[in-house]
C-alpha cells in the first residue's frame, strides 16, 4: 500500500472530482494525506459542493488542514510549477478536462486546450518535479512497478471508455481493444492517454491510467443524461431522446469509480492501465423508464404523466451506439468490486437531486459561480 501524503487533484470541482474528495476524507480512514484541489472552475466547477470538507479539513477549519484550493487552469506550466513546490505533491490525479459530448461537437477547441495541452504540460511539471526529487533520493530513477515507496510524484491519468470507440451488438472492451475515438471528447482524451503513456515508456515517469465507463450520482452538472432527465421529469418539462434511444452505455456508480481510483492509485502496477465498469449494460431508453419508477414513486407524481414527456429528438452526429467494459483485470489484481448496484444506485441519485434543488437552482441562478466572482472578479 502506497504511502500518498500530498495529492493534487485537478477538476476536483467537477462532479467526479467531488465525489472522490469527499470518498477519500469521510469513507477512507487509511488515507491520512493532504488534498490539494486545482481547479479553473468553468462552467462545470462548482466550489459550493465542497463547502463541507472546506469547513471540515480546510484552513479555517480550527484543525489541521487538509484540504487547500487553489484556482488555476492545468494548462499553466507556472502556476502549475508553484503549486508542486509549494505543496512538495507526490501524487497527481488528473479529473481536469472538459467532460460533455454535445459541447465538444459545438465548440472543440476548449476540449484540445484542455484536454491535451493541459495534460501536457501538467505531465510535463509532473515529469520535472520527479527527477528532481529521484535526483535528491540519490538513487536510479524509480521505475520499479511494484515499488511500495516512489520518490517524487505518481500520475494517475482519470479517462473514458470512449476511447475505445463504438461496439456493435457484441464484445467487451479490454485494456487491449485498440484506441478508436470519434467524437472530439473522445479524441482529445486518447489523445492525452497516449501522452501520459509515452510519458512513463520514455522517461519513465511512474504513471497509471484508468478507463471508466458513465458514471452517475450526486453533484453531475445537469446536462448529462441521468441528472437531466430526473430534473425535467421533476419539474414537468420535456425529455429529449437522441435517435431511437436504443444506444447502449455501462453506467457505474461514482462512489465506485472513486473507490477504484483508490485501489489503482494505492497500490497499482505502475505503467499500466485499468478498465472500470458497472457491468451494466442498459439502453437510454431503459434507463427512462427506470427513472420514471423511481421519480413517481418518490413523488407521488403520475407515471404515465411523464411517460408523455418523452420526446425522440434528432440524433447527436456521430453518436456511439454502444459501450460495454471488461473490468476484470482491475477485479483480479486490484480485488475491486462494485459496491452499489444501479437500482440502489439511481435511488440514491433521484433522493440527492429531490433533496438538493438549491444546488440545481444555484447553478441555474449562476449563483455557483458569485464566490469565484467575489474573490477573482468575473471569469
Ligand atoms: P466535469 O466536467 O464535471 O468536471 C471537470 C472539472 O475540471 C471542472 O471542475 C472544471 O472546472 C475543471 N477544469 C476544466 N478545465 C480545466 C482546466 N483547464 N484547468 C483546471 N481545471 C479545469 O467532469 P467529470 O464528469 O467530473 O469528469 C472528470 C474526469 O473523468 C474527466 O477527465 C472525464 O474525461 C473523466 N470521465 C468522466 C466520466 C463521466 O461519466 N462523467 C466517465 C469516465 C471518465
Ligand atoms: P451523456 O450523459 O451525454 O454521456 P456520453 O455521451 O458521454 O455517453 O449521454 C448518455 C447517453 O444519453 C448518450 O447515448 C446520449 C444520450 N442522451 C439523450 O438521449 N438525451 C440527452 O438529453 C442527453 C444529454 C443524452
């Protein structure tokens, strides 16, 4: 078990990054180390949903503090090469990126800048930072995978099963299927795998990677399938079905995800890479109708009410018909498993978004956003 003191997560604002900061100070009681958040809070960052471990470990917090923030973009090698001094990081975990498909169609330059430069250039500080310290260490660079203590910094590189591309009605994806991206997302974060690999085969930065199918929960910034549709089916307005609403995605509890990030970053073969999946396969249209159970039932609202909501809509261009993940290795070598089922799963996704409409109506509001106005002027 790897000995992670200083952490730099970047995206922590983002709703993956928040769940797995939240999983590491309140459900991981072998993790004593320090969190250090970089996040650029654009439109997807929300600092209001770390208020409670801001309050808990951070530095008005009367204790010892664990938790710092720090606003900066990954793409800025300087502030990214402060943040490494300043805080002597071991560890790097990458969230940071632009995340949404549709957006990517719309606008893929942000998700290029982001994605791959940023990537770069936080490798690249990462990469500096660890030869100096392997350099203080006195010893050979530090490339033994199953090492329990490196010196200097391990990145672990936070990516998608769309990587991989599209399936056709059958077959998994393993951590062999080769890269075939076709979405601007996807290919911008291919594109930063293939970085983060080279890093560790030609300079032998200790790096690991995971791919993970869609992930659901609380805090998804409501633009994404889940949260959408449980806001529209609260609030009566329309539910927009892209195509047939037969493509196929593997959805993964985000809890589950963070825990796997764990396993990998804990005790992981440097240089490799681990699929994370739900084992559930579902059609969009499927999950719908699993929400409207759900939604109903909490609510006292008609089922058939919403069902009438629905509306197939025109296709997204390019739109992946199906993703499905072979996540053994990581349940082999890593004995992770999936804890929360996608039943008990969504159930606890509807009661977060019913029993959070202030956090909804903060980011409709643009509220989320005064905090970074007040104290950094608009961005
Ligand atoms: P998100 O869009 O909710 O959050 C992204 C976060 O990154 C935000 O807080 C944003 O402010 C920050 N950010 C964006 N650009 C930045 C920059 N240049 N510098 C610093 N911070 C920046 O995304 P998410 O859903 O939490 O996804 C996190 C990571 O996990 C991404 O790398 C994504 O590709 C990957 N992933 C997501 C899913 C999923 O289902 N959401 C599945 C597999 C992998
Ligand atoms: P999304 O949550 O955007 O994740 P991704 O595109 O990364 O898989 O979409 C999940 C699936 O739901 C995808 O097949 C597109 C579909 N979808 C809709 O049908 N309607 C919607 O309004 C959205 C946002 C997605």
């Amino acid at each position: 078990m790897r000995n992670l003191k200083n952490i730099l997560v970047t995206g922590g604002c983002g709703f993956i990054g928040v769940n797995f900061i939240r999983l590491l100070f309140k459900h991981t009681p072998e993790f004593s180390g320090r969190i250090i958040n970089l996040d650029a809070l654009t439109y997807a960052g929300n600092i209001t949903s770390l208020q409670e471990i801001e309050k808990e470990f951070g530095i008005d917090s009367g204790s010892t503090v664990r938790y710092f923030f720090e606003l900066g973009d990954i793409c800025d090698r300087q502030r990214l090469e402060g943040i490494f001094d300043k805080y002597d990081i071991d560890t790097v975990v990458n969230f940071a990126a632009e995340s949404h498909v549709d957006r990517s169609i719309l606008g893929p330059e942000t998700f290029v800048k982001t994605n791959v430069m940023g990537t770069f250039a936080l490798l690249d500080v990462a990469r500096r930072h660890w030869q100096l310290d392997a350099e203080d260490s006195s010893g050979p660079l530090p490339v033994s995978a199953d090492a329990e203590y490196i010196p200097g910094v391990i990145f672990h590189h936070v990516s998608t099963d769309e990587v991989y591309g599209s399936l056709g009605e059958a077959g998994f994806f393993t951590e062999t299927t080769p890269y075939d991206p076709r979405s601007p997302y996807s290919a911008s974060k291919a594109a930063s795998d293939h970085l983060v690999m080279a890093w560790h085969h030609t300079y032998g930065l200790p790096v690991t990677l995971s791919n993970c199918s869609n992930n659901f929960g609380p805090f998804q910034f409501p633009e994404k399938l889940i949260p959408l549709m449980i806001i529209n089916m609260m609030e009566g307005k329309p539910l927009p079905v892209y195509g047939d609403g037969k493509n196929i995605r593997d959805w993964l509890y985000v809890e589950d995800h963070g825990r796997a990030l764990w396993a990998i970053l804990s005790k992981g073969q440097l240089g490799e890479k681990y699929n994370v999946g739900g084992e559930n396969e579902m059609e969009n249209v499927a999950i719908i109708d699993e929400l409207i159970k759900i939604v109903a039932d909490k609510s006292g609202m008609d089922p058939e009410k919403i069902r009438r909501t629905i509306r197939f809509v025109k296709d997204r261009p390019g739109h992946d018909r199906r993703y499905a993940i072979d996540c053994s290795r990581i349940k082999e070598e890593l004995g992770w498993e999936r804890e929360t089922s996608f039943e008990e799963g969504l159930i606890k996704t509807v009661e977060w978004y019913r029993d959070n409409m202030t956090w909804i109506n903060r980011i409709r509001s643009g509220e989320y956003r005064y905090w970074v106005e007040e104290n950094y002027g608009r961005r």
